[in-house]
C-alpha cells in the first residue's frame, strides 16, 4: 500500500467536491487520484495489492444516514448505495418482492463481507482475474492499456466467454449487478451538476479497446441509489459454483417472470460469471415471451442466451454450463410458488 | 456428527480438553510474529517474476526515498551464507536453492531482495516500488513441457533406495483372468497454514533468538547455524505455538538465515511476516505426480498382479520424490508386484512434505484402480479389499504388527450405511441431485525417532515436562501432560508443559505422525526414572519388579493400571525418605531398530525415524476405511459431499477428543483435495496463479455438513512403549479416492485426474 489522504465526507457536496477537485483531465475513473471508500471490501484489498494506488481516499459513509433506504413501498423500490448488503438480504419485502435481488446478495462473498460491503460498492467491485490482481505481471491491458493481456492464453477459468474483446477477458464477478439489469433498474448518480439517473444497463462498459473504462462514472461522481419499477415476486438468482458458499460464479443466472395464464407475458434474464458486464440475455427473453414454458422452450432461450459466446483453453465449459444455468433457473421460476 | 469427546474404547486414555484450549480461543497463545520484540525494524520480501533466467538491474531509488526504509539487501550486497544439504542428504534444507547468491533466478517467486524498513507498511511500500530488469529465459514448468528432464528416483535420493517388485508380474498380468490400465493424475497443491511464514530474529551478542513457525526447532537451530558458520549453541528457536504446519515447516527456508545475518549486519532484531501469496514460492508444495496402474486377478477377485508406475515433479537441483510404491505394493496380498518411481526435473521451486507425502497421490491411484476392478468383477468394493486383505505384506514377507483394516470397512460400512447402497451407477438420486456412495482404504506407516525429555516433580505433585516438542495444533501440550499425569498418578492440573523451544530436550520433527509416539514413549520413560527413585525411597526392602514397575501408582490416583492390592505410593512419604523436595529426571529413548547414530543425530537437529515399511522383521501402519456420500447437480454439475463417515485404528489412542479432530480434519482435507484444492500454474512461465485464499479453494463450513469418525480399539505391543501408531496423516489419504469413486457411482464417469470440478462432469 502507498501513502494516501484520508477525508471523510459528512455530506454529499462534500464528497463530490474532495472527488472531483482531485480528478485530472483523460484519467479514467479506475486511475483517479481520489476514490471513494464505503465498505472498503474490494478498494482496500486493491490498495494492499499496489493494484489501485489513489492518492487520497473520500470515505463516504458518514452518507449512510441519507444514502441506505432500503424502500420496497408500492410497486416501487429504492435502494440506497449505502445499504449494507446484509441488510437488503435479509429485508423482508425484499425477499417476498423482490427474490432475485436477495438472493443475488445472500449467495455472495461471506456474511463478514456482506455485513460491511455497500450496494454501490458491489456493482463498483473489480474484476477477480490473477493478472490483473497480481502486479508482478506485467501484460494486463486493464492496468496498463496497451501492455497485452496475460489471461487471454493463461490460466483462464474464471474467464468470460460473452462480451470479450482482444484486449480484455476478465470476468465481471458481481452478482447482484445481474439481478439490477433484469430488473431494468435505474441508478441514481449525485455530481457536480446535482442528481442524474440513467438504466443501469448503461453503468458499465465491455472491455472494448479500452478495458479500463469499466463504468461511464466519471471522477467526482458517486452512485446514491438504485431503483425498479414494478414487483418480481416471480425471480429466481441461481448461481453455480465449485464450493457451496462464499465463492464467485462460475455460471448464473438472474431470472424473472411475469406468467399468466400459462403464458410468459413479461421475461427477464441476465448472466454473471460468464460475461466481461453486467450481461442482459435480450435475445433469450424474446424467445421467451408470449410462449407458453416446456423444456424445449427453456433450452433455446439458453441456446440463444450464448449463441454469441466464444471460449478459450479454460473456460470453454462455461457455455455449455451457462445453458443448463439458464434453462434451471427458468424452469424454477416457472415453477416457483407466489 | 459425533460427540466432540468420543467416550474412550478399550486402550484409548481420556478425552480431556486441551491442555491450550483457553488461550487459543481467548487469542492469548503466542505464535512467532505476536513474540515482542525490543525496537525491531521490519523485513518485506521482494521476489521474482519470472521462473527462469538473471537479474539484469535493480533500479532501487524510488524505493530508498520511502521514508522509513532501512536498507535494501540484494543479490549485490547479500549476506555470505553457508549452503545446506537437503535434509534428504543429512542437511537441514527443503531446498539448495539459495536466493541472494547470484543474479540467477531458478524459479517463480524467488526471493530477490529484502527491504527493511521502520515500518510494515514503509518495507512493503518500498517493495513495491523496487524495478527489476531481467533477461528472461523459457522455463519448463511441468509435465509435457519442453526441456524437463526424467530419471528413475532411485539413485537419485538417498531416501528412496529400492523400486519394490516381488515374483513375475508380467507373466502373471499377462496370464491374469480379469486386468486394469488406468493412468491418475493429481495436482499441486499447497499447504496454506492459517499461519503465515513468519521469521523474527533478535541478537544478544554472539546469540540468536529466532521466532518463527516451525515443525523442528532443533533442525531449524542447528540449520541455521551452519548456514551462518556459528556454534549451534548459540542458536535458540522459540515457537509455542505453530499457527499449522501440514509438513510445510519440517524443514529449513532460506528466510531464516537470511533474516538472522541482516539482523546481525543492522544490530536490530528484524521481523518478517511474508505475504499469503509468497508463502507460494518461499517454501515447499506437494508436487504434481501422475501414475500407471496395472491389475490382474482372477475372477473371483484374488490379486494376482500389480503394479505401480509413478512420476513425480521436483526443481532442478533437488531430487525430491516421496514414492508412495513402497505403501502401494504392500497394502494388499498379491504374489507378483513392480514399481517405478521417477523424477521429472522442471523450473520449479522445491517440492516437500505435505500431509501424508507419499500416500495421499499414490493411495488415490491404487484405491480408484481397486474399485474399478470391483466393477469390472461385479463386485462389492468392500469384498474385494476382504479377499486380499493380507496379515503380511507381499514384498518383503514381513508380518503387520497389527492390522484392523476389514474392522474398520465393517464398522465404517455400518454407519455410513453402505447396506442401502444399490451398486448401479446412476441408480440413485434425489430431485435434482445424483447420489453416489463410495469408499476407500486409508492407511498411514508407523514411525517415531529418538527423544530426550526431562520431568520434574515436586513434593506437591506439580510436574514440569520439557520437550522440545511441537504444537501445530494436533494436541501435542495435551497428549505430553495426560502421559505424565497418567503415569506419575497427579491430577492433569498439576502437569505443565513447556515445548516449542530448542532449550529444551530434544524431539524428533513433527512430521511422519511419530510425535504422539516418540513423545509420549520418552515421557513415560522418564516419568518411571521418576517413580523408580521414589519407590527405591519409600519401600527400600521391596524389590521394585517390573510388574510393579508397571503398575504401582504414587500420588493421589493409583497409575495407568494399578492392580488390586497395590498400595499408591505416598508421595510425601518418599520424598521425605529421598530427603529432597523435587525430582527431577532427564532421560533418552529410542525405538527399537533405530540406527547407531540416532542419539548423536537427535543432539545435532537431524531425523532418524523408523517404522512403516523399513522396519527390520515388521512392518507397522495405520489403517482406515473412508465412506463418503457424493451429490451432483444433474443441470450444473456441482459436486457436494454431505457425508464423510472414516473408521480408524491406529493402536493407543492418547486422546479420543483430539484424534477424532485430527481425523476430522484429516477427512475433510480429503474432500478438500478431491474437489477443490490445486495450484494453478501458468505453463508459459511456470509461474503460480492462484495463489492466495479467495482462488485457491478449501473448503467452507457450508461444504461439510456432516463428518463422522469412528475410533476402533487396537493394541499393538511391538511399535512403540506407548502403543501409538500416529494418525495425524491417516484420514486424509483415503478420501481422494472414496469420492472419485462415489463420483463414478453417482454418474457412471470414472474421473482419474484431481481435483473433479464440475466441467469434469458430463451426465
Ligand atoms: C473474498 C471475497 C469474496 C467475494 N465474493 C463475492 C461474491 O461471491 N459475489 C459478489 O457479488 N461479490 C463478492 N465479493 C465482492 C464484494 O461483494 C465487494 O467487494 C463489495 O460488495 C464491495 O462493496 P464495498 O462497499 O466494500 O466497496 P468498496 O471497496 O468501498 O468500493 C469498491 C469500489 O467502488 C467505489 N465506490 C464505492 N461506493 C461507491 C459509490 N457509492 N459510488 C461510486 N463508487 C463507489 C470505490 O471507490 C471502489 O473503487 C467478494 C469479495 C471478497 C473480498
Ligand atoms: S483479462 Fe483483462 S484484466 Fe485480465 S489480464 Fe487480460 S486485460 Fe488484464
């Protein structure tokens, strides 16, 4: 770890001022001089690693009084990015309303991590792959543009095999970002320029010729809240990996339904542990919809949720996995008692 | 899952508590890096990215202005040591490999300078500012890589003497009913002690002090003295407790003379806590091994051939191997039997101990070939270990001291209900889960070694039993205080403990499973040097025969077993007849068979252990027999194990509270190195990848619902005084085994290749 400036933030202008006063033209977000601290889960660790070396550190949890709502009223709800991931877990109304998001959180990290760690910080976590986290390596475009990527023909396991570019293969590990763009949620950014909400679909960025721009955040802005219109009592997050607890996905899939009559009106299905973002399967959901649900059905809407998918040395299984992921959870969210 | 205290069986002693239960579970015990120091300065290791090739340039300014840095140690400005032989040549070292010799890198994570700073955080912060250039040259880093090398191990290590065969086992394969070829595979793995590998050394004068985690404090000293070129007397380790070791500390580092010359160049005692990650590279590793199996029997099951082709990884200069043939051929009756076992050098740190070296890979090879052949002969697996269950192993011809194996299966089969099992492949299921049921044999060799301790009781019965022992956890403080309460008849509160440190009598490496053994003999020994003298005192017109020697009980509670009539001793008695108001005794004892020079070794930090295979007209294991039940997702191809049932005997059992956690821990390390533990390794530059907790996986809690260990009865009178056979390394052999072949029951797939992960899974 590198010597850094410590500031807590009592209010948001506050936060945003120390963010952006720090901020240098052309330096994307992940570079930036002054990085926000809720839980401190992924950002301490890649301090420690010499992975993230920010300058001074704006610790917004004093925020949390007004930033950790946890509101599932009506048909709509409101997270703050404060809350504790625990917390929302463990939420009544959000598990009756709302599985596929307590789920998303309850099948993540350890309840140690989940009890710190923040919503904002989760959708903001960074990618696990061993290259990126171990600066010993020297090719990783993510850290060093232009420097080449060791994973693309190392050991690549964890890899994604959807939304990959020749650049970047990294995983986004998260799982509650699934959940999020399912459920066409929105997120909530506080800036300069005050509060701006946008889909969260269009939060985060796929490698591209520049893996490290990871979020269309830019230096100064923080994230204050999510929210999803309407209720998804009918939502499954079912997630496959090699121990039972605390690890990240190898193949899940966040699913919800809207069923009636026997007929799919409404379908929602996005992927984690397979993709580079936050990976929505629209081309599945459209196969979905106005059908009436069998198994033949569920299969191609796996199918079709990886027809673009491409592996490499390691990870090629995740495609087939993927679809057997995706074909389970539909056929449990079918059949889920509401 | 049973009782934490199982209820003690016939020749099983008292399930007491631990000895350190209460400041391990209050945070009180002190392990090596919580040892205080007077103004220490702090160590963090530099070490290398590349696997193979030179050190061009260190451009180190950027690191010296961290304020707070001390000094940077280098390859240029290192300190002149001393080498070491490899302990496996009568050295102390688990590796020839001296870092900061040379610019030449031998392999990944090499330690190529030591930062030393006021601070933790200024050392690691300069660390990572320190720039290397090399010049980078192609490793190989494993099997099938360009520019390994292969050669039989024999001759190569002067531990692994002979390839057992026995009679003709290509005539007998070939003529043989019923045959098996299978090839298995196993991976690196790494031992990953909750403990991290800790080194601080302080100077007074001429003499060192050196906290550090390890598994033989008297190899460490007098290692480290010679590495220095000073006295061994002037050299002490102290650690009472050890945060883990699984074999990881059995032999010297090269961190620790490091450390202790640049404590000595700075006049300050130095600390080094390596990172997770360097724990990688700084120590040793279970090696990645492959074998050729070949069975042949006759329909009805009898073994007729086997063999056992084996190969395993080391580093170029090291000739490592553990050779688990020499287990493999003798656990079953067969008349005709080959082994190889090669040795295939790549760029490699080297390899060493780790729990059950030779048994865990060589007994998954035999044990899966076992149970494919009880398919190929439509039979119980169980049956067929019965059929060649032998009293004598086929190499040698020697006799087992004792052997409780088929008991074990019985008893094991019970509990776990085996019964219910229907033989099928993929016959059983439930929801979306394929159930599968499988077992296997464990089994572990005898050893212990030469011992000293010394006892001291007072006229109160407060008892003071030194030995230079070891706590990694295994209940080594417990074990030592019930012997000596047990045998000098005072209450366990009265006894204290004091090991973990090389003032004190000498005691063999934790390793091997000979601690309970050696420890325990030497302190009843010395606990009846006690007695004698009392007896002697307090009846001096008895004869002291050896049946009363045996039997006779002073202090409070008559001794083991007092018979009827005889009096206790009166403790107070006796000592005013000695006149004196403590006893105390020092004593040695070794084995029977042990070498000529076993007492010379013990005093200068070297290992003489006898046992298993190696004994002169026995041969002595411990033996088990594992259960597991194995789940696997019909849609995503998890694999869970909800049951581990394991049935052992290994002769006494000191303690059944604290066998049956080094059985459970030995039964879920199993299940742990079955499905989930391996180190990855980049094979472009023989580097490892996942070296750290959150991608090398163990097991959570949510993993291993349900583990049951049965501690079957035995006695054995011709291992040892104290009739212990050892378990530390029994459990966690069996399992790699009973859960690929669970695997094969559950899905119909044979899986030869560790660890099984879901894409291994095709249903
Ligand atoms: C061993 C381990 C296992 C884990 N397993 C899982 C898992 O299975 N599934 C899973 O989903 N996650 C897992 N995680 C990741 C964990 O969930 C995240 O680390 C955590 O959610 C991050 O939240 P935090 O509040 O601690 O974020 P921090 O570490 O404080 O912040 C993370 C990043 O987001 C930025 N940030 C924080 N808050 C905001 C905000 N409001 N607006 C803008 N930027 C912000 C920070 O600057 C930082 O860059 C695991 C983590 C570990 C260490
Ligand atoms: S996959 Fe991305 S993060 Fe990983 S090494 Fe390649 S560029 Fe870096």
């Amino acid at each position: 770890m590198r010597p850094f400036s410590y500031q807590r933030a009592t209010d948001p202008d506050m936060a945003v001022q120390a963010l952006s006063a720090a901020a240098a033209a052309n330096n994307p977000l992940t570079q930036a001089a002054a990085q926000p601290l809720a839980g401190g889960t992924t950002l301490i660790d890649l301090m420690k690693l010499d992975v993230m070396r920010p300058a001074a550190i704006v610790d917004i949890n004093p925020l949390a009084h007004g930033w950790s709502v946890i509101e599932p009223n009506g048909d709509n709800l409101r997270l703050g990015a404060l809350a504790k991931m625990s917390d929302v877990a463990a939420h009544d109304g959000i598990q009756r309303n709302y599985p596929v998001i307590a789920n998303s959180l309850k099948l993540a990290a350890s309840a140690q991590l989940r009890n710190m760690a923040t919503l904002g910080g989760n959708v903001m976590q960074r990618t696990r792959c061993s290259y990126f986290r171990d600066v010993s390596y020297e090719n990783c475009n993510k850290r060093h543009p232009g420097s080449g990527c060791a994973a693309m023909d190392g050991v690549n396991r964890m890899h994604a095999v959807l939304g990959i570019s020749d650049q970047c293969i990294a995983t986004y590990p998260g799982d509650f970002a699934q959940a999020l763009i399912a459920l066409d949620a929105t997120v909530e950014i506080t800036g300069k320029a005050g509060t701006r909400s946008m889909p969260f679909a269009q939060l985060h960025k796929a490698p591209g010729s520049t893996p490290d721009i990871e979020t269309t955040l830019q230096p100064g802005e923080l994230i204050s809240a999510f929210a999803v219109s309407g209720r998804w009592p009918r939502s499954v997050y079912l997630k496959a990996r090699d121990r039972q607890s605390y690890e990240f996905a190898l193949s899940s899939a966040a699913v919800a339904l809207d069923v009636q009559d026997g007929t799919i009106k409404d379908a929602r299905v996005a992927l984690g542990g397979v993709a580079t973002v936050p990976w929505r399967a629209r081309e599945a959901e459209a196969l979905l919809k106005g059908q009436k649900f069998d198994e033949a059905l569920a299969q191609r809407a796996a199918d079709a949720a990886f027809a673009d998918a491409r592996g490499r040395r390691h990870n090629s299984f995740k495609i087939a996995l993927g679809k057997r992921v995706v074909a389970r959870a539909l056929q449990q969210a079918v059949t889920m008692e509401i | 899952m049973t009782a934490a205290a199982p209820e003690p069986k016939i020749n099983m002693g008292q399930p007491v508590p631990r000895y350190d239960a209460v400041v391990k579970v209050t945070g009180r015990a002190t392990y090596a890096s919580d040892m205080p120091l007077a103004d220490p300065a702090y160590a963090f290791l530099v070490t290398s990215a590349i696997a193979k090739g030179r050190i061009d340039r260190f451009d180190l300014d950027d690191a010296r202005r961290v304020r707070g840095v001390i000094d940077i140690v280098t390859h240029e400005n290192g300190p002149k040591l001393k080498e070491s032989k490899l302990f496996s040549n009568g050295g102390y070292a688990g590796t020839t490999i001296q870092p900061l010799k040379s610019a030449d890198i031998a392999h990944d994570g090499q330690i190529i300078a030591v930062v030393i700073a006021e601070s933790y955080e200024a050392a690691r912060e300069a660390a990572n500012r320190v720039k290397v250039s090399y010049t980078a040259a192609a490793p190989s880093a494993t099997f099938d890589s360009p520019g390994t090398t292969i050669a039989a191990a024999k001759g190569q290590n002067a531990q692994f003497k002979e390839d057992p065969k026995v009679g003709n086992f290509a005539k007998a394969f070939e003529e043989a009913e019923v045959k098996l070829t299978a090839s298995y595979d196993t991976p690196t793995q790494h031992h990953n002690p909750m403990e991290l590998f800790s080194t601080s050394c302080a100077w007074m004068g001429d003499e060192l002090v050196i906290y550090e985690p390890s598994q033989f404090v008297y190899g460490l000293k007098y290692g480290v003295a010679e590495q220095l070129g000073i006295d061994a007397d002037k050299v002490r380790v102290v650690n009472p407790y050890v945060g883990g070791g699984f074999g990881s500390r059995g032999s010297m580092t090269p961190r620790t003379a490091i450390i202790a010359s640049i404590a000595k160049r700075l006049s300050r005692p130095i600390k080094l806590v390596p990172t997770r990650d360097q724990g990688f590279t700084i120590t040793t590793y279970r090696a990645e091994t492959r074998h050729e199996i070949k069975l042949g029997a006759s329909r009805d099951g009898k073994l007729l051939a086997l063999k056992h082709e084996g190969a395993e990884i080391s580093s170029r200069p090291d000739a490592y191997c553990v050779g688990g043939t020499k287990t493999t051929t003798r656990l079953y009756a067969c008349p005709n039997v080959d082994s190889l076992v090669s040795i295939v050098r790549a760029d490699r740190n080297t390899p060493g101990f780790m729990r059950s070296p030779p048994e865990v890979p060589y007994l998954f090879a035999l044990e899966s070939a076992m149970d494919e052949l009880a398919v190929k002969l439509n039979m119980d697996p169980v049956e067929l270990r019965r059929i060649n269950d032998t009293t004598v192993e086929p190499i040698g011809g020697k006799p087992y001291t004792s052997r409780s194996l088929m008991a074990c299966f019985d008893e094991a089969a019970k509990a776990f209900g085996w019964a219910q099992r229907s033989p099928q492949p993929k016959s059983m299921s439930d929801g979306d889960w394929l159930i599968g049921y499988g077992c296997a044999a464990t089994c572990y060799p005898t050893q212990m070694g030469p011992a000293a301790a010394r006892v001291r009781l007072q006229r109160d019965g407060r008892t003071r039993v030194e030995i230079a022992g070891h706590e990694i956890g295994t209940g080594a403080y417990t074990v030592v205080a019930q012997t000596a309460a047990e045998r000098l008849g005072v209450p366990l509160e009265k006894v204290a403990v004091f090991i973990g440190d090389s003032d004190l009598p000498p005691a063999p490496v934790a390793g091997g499973s000979n601690s309970t053994a050696s420890t325990c003999s030497v302190v009843m020994m010395v606990c009846d040097q006690i007695r004698q003298r009392l007896f002697k005192a307090a009846m001096p017109s008895q004869s002291l025969t050896d049946k009363a020697k045996e039997t006779v009980g002073i202090g409070q509670t008559p001794a083991t077993q007092a018979a009827k009539g005889d009096r206790p001793l009166d403790l107070e008695k006796a000592f005013d007849a000695l006149g004196v108001g403590v006893v105390e005794e020092y004593g040695e004892w070794k084995p029977e068979g042990a070498p000529l020079d076993s007492f010379r070794a013990m005093h200068s930090g070297q290992v003489r252990l006898v046992g298993g295979h190696a004994m002169k007209d026995q041969i002595a294991y411990a033996f088990g027999a594992e259960f597991v039940e194995v789940r696997v997702n019909r849609f995503t191809h998890e694999i869970r194990c909800p049951r581990l049932v394991g049935a052992f005997a290994a002769g006494r059992i000191m303690n059944p509270r604290t066998a049956r956690s080094q059985l459970m821990g030995g039964l879920i390390w199993g299940m742990s190195s079955a499905l989930l533990e391996a180190t990855d390794i980049d094979e472009r530059n023989a580097r490892y990848v996942n070296d750290n907790f959150a991608d090398y996986l163990v097991p959570v809690n949510a993993d291993v619902p349900g583990v049951e260990v049965i501690l079957l009865s035995e006695q054995d009178d011709h291992i040892n005084p104290a009739g212990v056979k050892g378990l530390g390394e029994l459990a966690n052999v069996g399992t790699n085994a009973a859960i690929c072949n669970a695997i094969y029951h559950a899905t119909g797939q044979r899986i030869r290749k560790l660890p099984v992960r879901l894409e291994n899974i095709e249903v």
